[in-house]
C-alpha cells in the first residue's frame, strides 16, 4: 500500500506540472501533435587503414647560396675610425689595407723607435769601443785600490799607541816618585816640570788611540772601495757584453715589432684576394674591438649556408648527402652533402675555439655535377636531408597512433566492435609512421 501511495503522490505532481506549463487558462487540445525529441548526432571519428609501402624520416631547413671562402673582418683594438678605402662590393687583394683607426700617436712613436734603432745600429760600434775603454779604467781602478794595504797603517797605530800607553805609565811613576820626595817637591818648578811630563804623556796617549781608531777605520772604509769598485768593473763588463750582443739593438727591435703590432691591430686587412660583402664602417665612428665590421669573400667557389637550431643539429652527420632546390624554383633540384656543422656537432671549431673561429653556420657543398644547379649568390635554398628510408613496411599515419604513459596503441575497428593493441613503431616522419608489431596489412584503425 506504501508502495502504491508513493507512486499516486509522483503522478499528481508530474500532473500538475504538465498543466501549469501548458499556459494555465487553455485548455489543452486532444488532437495536439506531440513535439518529437531530435535524434543527437553522433560524431565519427576518422579511420585509417594499415598499408605496406616506403618510410622515409628527412629533416628540412632553409638556407643561402654563399661562398665556400668568407671570412668577418674586425679590428683588434677599439677606437674611432680614421679611412675606411673601400666600399661594399669591391674587390681588394691579399694585403691590402680595408680601414684602419685614429693611430697618429702610435705612428709617431713608431717613427721615433725606429729612427733610435737606426742610429743605435750605427753607433754600436763606437759604443762598444767607449764600453771598453770604460771596463779597462774601471779595472784598473780596481787594481790601484788592491795595491794600498790599509794593515800597515793599523800596524804602525798599534805601535804608536803601545809606546804611548808606556809613556803614561813611566809618567805617572815618575810624578808619584817626585811627590815622596818633599825636599824635591817643595820646589815649584820640579812639580810643573812632573805635571807637564804626565800631561804631555796622556795626551799623546790620546792621540795614539785617535789614530788607531782612524786607521781601523781607513782599512774599513777601504773595504767598501775595493766592493763597490768590483761593482762598478762589473756593470761595466755587463754593458761591454750588452753591447757586442746587441741587446739594446734587439730591445729596439722588439719594441718597433711591438709598435707595429699595435699599428696592425688598429687595421682591417685583406687576408685574401676577395670582394667586401658587407661594411658596416665608417670615418669618425667608435668600434669595438674584435666586433665584426667587415665580410670577405671569395665568390669565385659557392656552397649553402644555413644557421641551424641544437634539434635540427643533433640529427645530421657530416658527409650526409643532401637533395636541394632553389625557393624561389623548387623544381629544379641539385644534390651535395654537408661539409662541416658546427661545434660540438662537427668540426666546426672547438671548446677552446678564438674569435676568429666563431662561424657557427653549417656549410653544405654543392656537387658540381648537378645539371640543374642554376644558382647564385644569395639565394634561398630548401634543403632535404634523408635521415632513414626502409622499403616494403607496414605504415600508419601519425593521427592513427595514440600514446598512454609511454605506451604506444592503436584502436582496431572489428565488425561492430573496437579493441585497443599495443604496437612497435619504427622510424617516424610527419607523415608515416612504420609499424614494426602488433598490426597487419588492411586492418583499420580508428584515430583520434
């Protein structure tokens, strides 16, 4: 009874519901057409069936005809630009001076070194004359000093002093004698006479230790003399040997290399027959050192060049054939091979590499053989890299292969029905996959 109680109270309420949605004051009509419910669409997922043919993985990527030989120029130094004595497209020889600095200062202090070594070269022989007359008077200098024997003088000194030390004692005897004789020291001119003969015997006693004193002394100082002469015998000789050697022509030299250095860091020269590609130079502008400024070439030999990303990099090997064709005329196709990648794909420099080493485009030569290589300079070119090509395998599109946590699957339609299947896939290209397992040839596949 319960039951049905609860079922009458659902029904009233549905009732009720209706008529107050039907406009509450019309009366509904008993031969109204029901409106009917749309049927919902059920959206179709594509398929796709599994074929057997080519797979083939390339990598693609634009670059430009260049030349095979283009170098950056750049100074070594920095400061203001002083000539620039060519233009963009010229063409300049091995040697020849592009731009150079402000270096007036350098120039003049160049020209003075060089005229200091031109007459140092002319004077080295006088020079070397005076450096020996020096030495030998400084010798003999040396000798005179060696001759005096200073020990005689002290020897001489101690005798005086010893006779002058024996004087005193005989004075002061006597004067101690004369003073216990009262009827000889009553006399005042008997004491004067003691007292002048000691006082005259300490006072050449004093004299006596002054030049013993001096003489130790004058042996000291002579010493001294004797060093600094051998000193002196000794920087002579070392200028004598600087001058037959020709170390201060040499330090002339070095420091006119060291002029010329500077001169040459402050220059953009050719370091081969070419034509100036770019110049971004100008008089009276401020450059930095080592900041290219300037591209030579060679154009009389082309090749592509192309600036790639790390992920295009890391695919290509050097020596890999190559198929290319102009943008501008993609039916006309050409072949080469990569001829260097850049570091540290290739041998394009290294870890260590200088700022003359810093190109890091990758160059791809072109086989001269091409019949249809109709380029140049400056073209854009698309180039195709084979990566892997296997023939006769199972192949999907991308769209059909899904992938879970690392799992790669498919969805296989049979009949009314669908299951999912793990699969191998081989090499990938955008548009085939290869199916390595798990499929057979014209089964379909649901996608995504």
């Amino acid at each position: 009874m319960v039951y049905r109680a609860k079922h009458a109270v659902v029904f009233l309420i549905v009732v009720i519901a209706l008529v107050g949605c039907s406009g509450g004051d019309a009366a509904p009509s008993e031969n109204a057409t029901p409106t009917p419910i749309p049927t919902p669409i059920v959206p179709t997922k594509p398929t796709y069936v599994v074929q057997r043919g080519e797979v083939i993985n390339t990598v693609q990527f634009t670059g430009r005809i260049a030349p095979v030989v283009e170098e950056p120029l750049f100074f070594r130094s920095s400061g203001y630009v002083a000539n620039v004595f060519v233009k963009r497209n010229d063409w300049v020889e091995e040697g020849d001076i592009v731009a150079e600095l402000e270096v007036t200062d350098l120039k003049n202090r160049l020209a003075e070194v060089e005229a200091a070594l031109q007459s140092a070269v002319a004077n080295n022989e006088q020079r070397q004359a005076e450096a020996e007359a020096e030495l030998h008077t400084a010798e003999l200098n040396l000798a005179k000093l060696k001759a005096i024997n200073p020990s005689l003088d002290i020897v001489n000194a101690e005798v005086a002093l010893e006779r002058a030390q024996r004087q005193l004692t005989y004075a002061e005897r006597e004067y101690d004698e004369a003073k216990n004789r009262p009827w000889e020291w009553k006399y005042d001119e008997v004491k004067e006479n003691y007292t002048n003969q000691l006082r005259d015997a300490e006072l050449n006693l004093m004299v006596a230790e002054a030049n013993y004193s001096q003489a130790r002394q004058a042996a000291q100082v002579h010493t001294y003399d004797v060093q600094i002469q051998e000193q002196t015998v000794e920087l002579a000789q070392m200028r004598l040997a600087q001058l037959e050697s020709g170390l201060d022509i040499e330090q002339l030299r070095l420091t006119v290399e060291s002029l010329n250095s500077q001169l040459n860091d402050a220059r953009l020269v050719a370091p081969f027959d070419g034509k100036i590609m770019s110049l971004s130079v100008s008089e009276g502008r401020s450059v930095e050192a080592y900041r290219d400024v300037a591209i030579l070439a060679d154009p009389s030999e082309l090749e592509i060049s192309a600036d790639l990303t790390d992920r295009v990099l890391v695919d290509l090997v050097e020596g890999m054939p190559v198929t290319a064709a102009l943008v501008s005329r993609p039916d006309e196709a050409f072949s080469g091979e990569i001829r260097r990648l850049p570091y540290p794909y290739g041998s394009g420099g290294s870890q260590s590499s200088s700022v003359e080493d810093e190109d890091k485009s990758t160059r791809v030569a072109i086989d001269p053989g091409s019949s249809n290589a109709q380029y140049e300079e400056g073209d854009l070119v698309r180039v195709t890299v084979v990566l892997e090509s296997k023939q006769d395998v199972l192949w999907l599109v991308p769209q059909a292969v899904r992938t879970f946590e690392g799992r790669k699957f498919v969805v296989v339609q049979e009949g009314d029905g669908q299951r999912r299947v793990d699969i191998t896939i081989g090499i990938e290209s955008e548009d085939r996959v290869e199916i390595e397992e798990g499929l057979e040839e014209g089964q379909v596949i649901v996608g995504r």
